[in-house]
C-alpha cells in the first residue's frame, strides 16, 4: 500500500507495518492448527507484534500515521493441519524477511537500516526452524531476497 | 498474505505508486554515486569496502568443506554452508564488478582461498567465523545503501541461520 507524500524510508516502514499487521494476523490461524509447536508459535507471535508496535512507534516519531491491520486477509492455500499450519508460518516469515530487506535498500538512516537489518534476521531465523519443522532443507542463501 | 480490503486495480496503482518512489530513491543514490565518484578520480584503484567480504566468505567456504571429511555426521549442513558462502562471494564479486564498470574486463577469481594455516580447522573455528561474518556483514550493510546494504543484510541473515539453526 502506498501513501502519497511519503519519502522512500516512510514508505518502507509503511509496507514492513502492513506485513507485520499480516504476520500477526496469519499466526492466529497457524495458532489453530500447530499444536505440536505451540511453544514456538506463541514465541513467534510475541515477536511480530514487538515488531509491529516499534515500527508503530518509528512511524509515529516521523509523523506518519501509521495504517492500521486491515479487517481480514486472504491465506494463499488452506491452513488445515500441523503441516500446512507450519508452511503459513514459514510464508509469514520469508514474507516479513522480504519488506525489512526492502527496508534496508530503502532507508536513508543508520538507526532505521540497523532495525531493519535485525528484523530481517530474526525472520530468517524463525523461517528455518519452522523449515527444520516441516523437515525441509533448513536455509536459504539470500533471506529477504525478493 | 494480502489484505483483503484491496481490490485488484488498487493494489496495482498501489505497486506504480511504489515503482515511482523507487526510481526516486534510486535517482537519489545515483546522484550520491556519481559525487562519490567524482570526488574519488584521482584514487581509482582504491579497494571496494566489498572485498573484505568477498574473501571472508571464500574462506568461510574452504574452511566449511574442509570440515565435511572430518565430521561425516554434520556434512549436510558443512555442504550447505560452503555452498551458501560461495554464492555470497560470487554476488559480491559480480557488485564489485559492476561498480568498476562494464568496460573493466572482469575475471571470476578461481584461486582457492588459503585457509589459515596449521592444524585441521575445527567446528568452533567455523561457528567463530560465521559470527563474525554476520557482524561484519551486518555493520557494512548499517553504512552502505540501496541494494548493497540489502544484499549484506541478506548475507549477515543468512550467517545467522548457518551457526544457530544449522550447525
């Protein structure tokens, strides 16, 4: 989603909001479903709204209003079981790792690059474990690349 | 995952929108580019901050399969890294090209990395190099830009999963 008026760093910040308002809003459902990862889902859910509510918070200090989650979200396939369960929550990650390396190309300052950098990270290494779940080859070489 | 309140039509004058405010940014970098430039003429062959990287990935790599005749039980993951390493080397080394220019006629280094000399390495020696190649990678990306800085971001990322998840 694009806001007129916005520099490319706002705008970056912006769309890692939205997907981090998606990633909160998609654990719900894995949260229905992975039972056998309950510890893990709850902990990944407290660090996607950590992240929501400091991108919130970063937002707010650039006097940008930030957007709010959308009502309702489309799943790209059926979430029925542990298995598909844990697949939305790999997607949710490599979804999140891509708008914070968008982030870092697009930012003008260290601080913002330096979140961004971290939270690209974080999600990577929530992606690969939830892969070693799904007993899938663990990592990718470039996290984040779109 | 996409909102549900977007219709179609908005979300692809959304992605134009977006595509303007790159090729705003992206004019912005070029024009910090060609000042860079300009102010570094008369210093042509000075290294690029990249080359570091480059060579701590390549030995990253050596040391890593080094280690798949040692520890037969951890080669899956000892192969994934060295392969992954590699591929850092060789994006790099293409960004370093690019940026010297297309005219600057451009070989692929097929020289084998030394690895540090002595004794066999061991896992702690690689799982102590991958940290410091996720810091390194990690504090250039914090002072570079565009896609630089992304594409260090990935590769301190991908340093991560090796020593944490992988190894």
């Amino acid at each position: 989603m694009s806001t007129p008026g916005l520099g490319p760093e706002q705008q970056s910040l912006v769309d890692a909001l939205a997907a981090e308002h998606a990633a909160v809003f998609g654990y719900g459902i894995v949260a229905a479903f992975a039972d056998p990862w309950a510890d893990a889902v709850a902990e990944d859910t407290a660090a996607h709204r950590a992240r929501r509510d400091a991108t919130i918070e970063a937002l707010h200090a650039a006097s940008v209003e930030p957007p709010v989650a959308a009502p309702g979200y489309t799943v790209p396939f059926p979430v029925t079981d542990p298995d598909s369960a844990a697949r939305l929550a790999e997607q949710i990650e490599n979804d999140t790792a891509v708008a914070w390396r968008s982030v870092v190309e697009r930012a003008h300052s260290e601080s913002t690059r330096g979140a961004a950098i971290t939270a690209l990270t974080e999600a990577a290494l929530r992606a690969a474990r939830w892969r070693v779940r799904l007993g899938a080859p663990p990592s990718l070489p470039f996290p984040g690349q779109p | 995952m996409t909102a549900d309140r977007s219709p179609a039509s908005h979300r692809r004058l959304s992605r134009r929108t977006l595509l303007r405010w790159s090729s705003v940014a992206v004019g912005g970098l070029g024009l910090a580019t060609t000042t860079a430039c300009g102010a570094s003429d008369d210093d042509a062959d000075r290294a690029d901050p990249l080359e570091p990287q480059i060579a701590r990935a390549r030995t990253d790599a050596a040391t890593a399969t080094a280690l798949v005749a040692l520890l037969p039980d951890s080669a899956a993951a000892l192969t994934t890294i060295a392969e992954q390493r590699t591929a850092h080397a060789d994006v790099l080394e293409a960004e370093v090209a690019r940026m010297r220019g297309a005219t600057t006629s451009f070989t692929p280094s097929s020289t084998t990395p030394a690895l540090p000399s002595g004794d066999p390495p061991t896992l702690e020696q690689l799982r102590e190099r991958l940290a410091r190649s996720q810091r390194e990678a990690a504090d250039l990306a914090r002072i570079l830009s565009g896609y630089r800085a992304g594409v260090l971001a990935s590769i301190s990322a991908a340093c991560a999963v090796q020593t944490e998840v992988l190894l």
